[in-house]
C-alpha cells in the first residue's frame, strides 16, 4: 500500500514537472536548458552579431566559402545561429519584416548574447538619384520615420501641435503636406487635402546608461565611427552585375559610404514619396529594419553599422516593374559579398569598438 502510494506521488510529481515545463516553453520565460546553452556560448564569447531580416538575405551568407556553422540555440521564435565569417566568431539571426521584429530581435542578442558589435546587412529600395539597382549603400546615420504626428485639418506650421508642450513632439524635424500632391486639379483655383500634415517624430530613448523611464530623445542615429572607417576602404571592392548568364546589369556595381538612410513599417513604391524624403532628407537606402537596429544598438551602446544593396527604385523605376522582382537576388549576393569584406578587414582591436 505503502509502496502504491509511493508510485501515485511519483507519478503526481512527474505530471507537474512535465506541466511546469511546458507551461515555461508554451510562455515567454526562458526554460533552465537554453538558459545554460547560452551561459556555455557566452563562455566562448565575444561575438560579432550580424542581424538579417529574412532567409532570402541570409542564405548567401550561409552559401558562403568565408562562414563556417557550429551550433544553433533557438529561444522565443528565434534561431541563434553560431560560427564563424573570415575566422572571426559570429552569431547570426533573421529578424522577420519591419520595425518590430528587427527590435525585438536585437534586443534579444544583445541582451542575451555577449556580442559586443552588430552588422545589419540586407536590400533596400533606393531614393537617391545617384545610386543604381546593385549598388551598396553605407549609411552614416540613421532614423526611423514612421513616427508622426498627424496634424488635424485647419492648422498649418505655425500651429503647436497635439502635446508639444509637454516635449512629445515636435516641429524641428520636418513635414509632409498632402495637398503638395492634389494631381488632376488644374481647373480649381485653389485645392486643399482634409489628411493635411504629417510631422516626423524623433524615437524616445532610454539608455542602458542612463536613469530607467528617464526619457531621452533621438532621430538621427550615426553607425559606428571606426566601422563606418573600415567601410570606406571598400569602394574598389568588385561586385557581382549578373543574376545569371543571360540577366546583366549594363553597369558594374559599386559600394559607396553615403549620407543617411530611413526605415519605417511601410514598403515604398511611390515615386512621390520617394523624390519628397530625398528632398527633405537627402537620403538613399530606404528599408523597413535598419534604424530600428540602430535604436537599439544606440540604446545598448554597442557599435553598430548596416550595409544594405538596393534592389529598387523605391517607385521611381518604371511604372510596370517593380526591379525588385528581377534583381533582389543579385542585391542580396552583392550585400553579403561587402559583409563579408567588411568582416575581414575588420582588425581584432576594431572588432567590439565602442565610440
Ligand atoms: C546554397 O546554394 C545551393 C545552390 O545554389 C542551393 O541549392 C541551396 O539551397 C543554398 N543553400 C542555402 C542555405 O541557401
Ligand atoms: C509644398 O509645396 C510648396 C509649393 O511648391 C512648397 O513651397 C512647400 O515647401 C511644400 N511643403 C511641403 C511640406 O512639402
Ligand atoms: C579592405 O578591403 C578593400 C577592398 O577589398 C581593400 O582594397 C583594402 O586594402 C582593405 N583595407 C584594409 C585596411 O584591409
Ligand atoms: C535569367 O534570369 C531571367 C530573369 O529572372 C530569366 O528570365 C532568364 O530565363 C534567366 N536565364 C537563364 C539562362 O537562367
Ligand atoms: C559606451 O561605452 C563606452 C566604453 O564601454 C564608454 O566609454 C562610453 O562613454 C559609453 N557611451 C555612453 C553613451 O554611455
């Protein structure tokens, strides 16, 4: 009897065990096992961590001769992928599409991980007149611009906005007006747009040096000085102009150090829009990740830069092909053909810089 009820606890035991653990997995905290594999790679650690937004920018980098694999620890929908590009150890993670994902995605890294540095790499559309499809954009600065303020119909810019005062928002940065593009209005004498104005919005904040929930602000986010040194030694780099034997660019293309780049959570393929933030901002790479890792990186003061190859015109290619269809392939292979440069010369002294 003595012994049954042994075996009935036993069994009891087990069942909660079981349940506890699955209810870990099924839940955001992180069970003990992938706790201690992250413990045993941070043993082995620093690390470089490259963040991609998707498999189709990734592979090539896997594909290549210059990374070699080693182990894989998967935590909240994530794959942590180790090894090694140009003999320097690295870690390797797919964001998924847009702001949020890159955020999180970095966040965990850098929280989890001892990677000292971050390279963000993928394709881009392109705003900047001077660039080509194939070409490789390194960005000084980043910002995110998909933070706005929305201006109610009647007000112009000499109205404050909605919670200026309290130091929310702001009119430093800039604005969109939509009647600046009523088209087909040649007959009124005057035309308006009740959406009236958007206003551009610098990110809070908060530092991990810093005080918590003291905000601080920021719109521009420069990339790492001493990286962005290294990425100016790659201009005589040779890339790739064909996606196969018959498909060339009529060019080759180049890699070129640049002024700034945006990212916001809306895939641009609108030549307006596309000639006003080249105005306005004087910028070329427009993506849907970058300065999303850059906040971060800025937040977790850790050296960061992105490379990005441009896969389109961001709407101002023709009207009836988007030239992402045919040439992201080509953008992706040139992307990591910088990378991977850029990782060689990285020297070890540079590696985990912080500036
Ligand atoms: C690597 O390239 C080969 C040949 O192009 C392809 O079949 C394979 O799927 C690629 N692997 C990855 C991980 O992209
Ligand atoms: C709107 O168009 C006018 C006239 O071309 C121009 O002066 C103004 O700068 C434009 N405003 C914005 C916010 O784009
Ligand atoms: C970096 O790479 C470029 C292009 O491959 C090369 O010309 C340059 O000499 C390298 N610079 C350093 C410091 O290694
Ligand atoms: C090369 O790529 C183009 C565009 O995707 C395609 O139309 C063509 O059939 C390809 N040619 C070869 C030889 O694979
Ligand atoms: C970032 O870290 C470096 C060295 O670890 C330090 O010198 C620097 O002041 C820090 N920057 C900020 C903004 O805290």
């Amino acid at each position: 009897m003595a012994k049954r009820k042994a075996v009935v606890c036993w069994l009891v035991l087990c069942v909660t065990v079981i349940m506890v653990s699955n209810a870990r997995d099924a839940n955001g905290a992180l069970p003990a096992a992938t706790l201690k594999a992250i413990a045993k790679a941070n043993a082995d650690g620093p690390y470089l961590g490259i963040v991609i937004p998707n498999l189709f920018e990734m592979n090539p980098l896997l594909n290549s001769s210059s990374y070699k694999a080693a182990e894989i620890i998967d935590f909240a929908g994530r794959r942590f992928r180790f090894g090694t590009v140009e003999e320097k150890k690295v870690i390797l993670v797919m964001t998924g599409l847009s702001v949020i994902n890159a955020a999180i995605t970095t966040q965990l890294l850098l929280s989890f991980f001892d990677g000292k540095g971050v390279i963000h790499y993928g394709i881009a559309g392109n705003a900047n007149p001077a660039l080509r499809i194939g070409d490789v954009a390194i960005p000084l600065y980043w910002a995110h611009t998909g933070l706005w303020n929305w201006q109610r119909y009647g007000q112009g810019p000499e109205d404050e906005l909605a919670f200026e005062s309290d130091g929310d928002y702001t009119r430093k940065i800039g604005y969109l007006r939509f009647a600046n593009y009523t088209v087909k209005a040649a007959a009124c004498a005057s035309h308006d747009n009740l959406l009236n104005n958007v206003w551009y919005q610098s990110e809070e904040v908060f530092p991990v040096t810093g005080t918590p929930e003291e905000r601080q602000h920021a719109f521009w986010i420069p990339v790492s000085y001493a990286y962005f040194a290294v990425a100016r030694q790659l201009k005589g780099l040779k890339l790739e102009s064909c996606i196969n034997a018959t498909t060339c660019l009529n060019y080759t293309p180049s890699v070129n150090t640049v002024f700034r780049g945006i990212s916001a959570g809306i895939r641009l393929d609108n030549a307006a829009y596309r000639s006003f933030i080249y105005r306005k901002f004087q910028v070329s790479p427009v993506d849907m990740e970058t300065a999303s890792v850059a906040l971060v990186c800025h937040q977790q003061n850790t050296s960061f830069i992105a490379i990005r190859a441009l896969s389109d015109l961001a709407g101002g290619g023709s009207a009836e092909s988007n030239e992402a269809d045919t040439f992201s392939s080509l953008a992706a292979d040139n992307a990591v053909a910088v990378v991977v440069e850029f990782i060689k010369n990285l020297s070890s002294s540079m590696l985990y810089w912080q500036d």
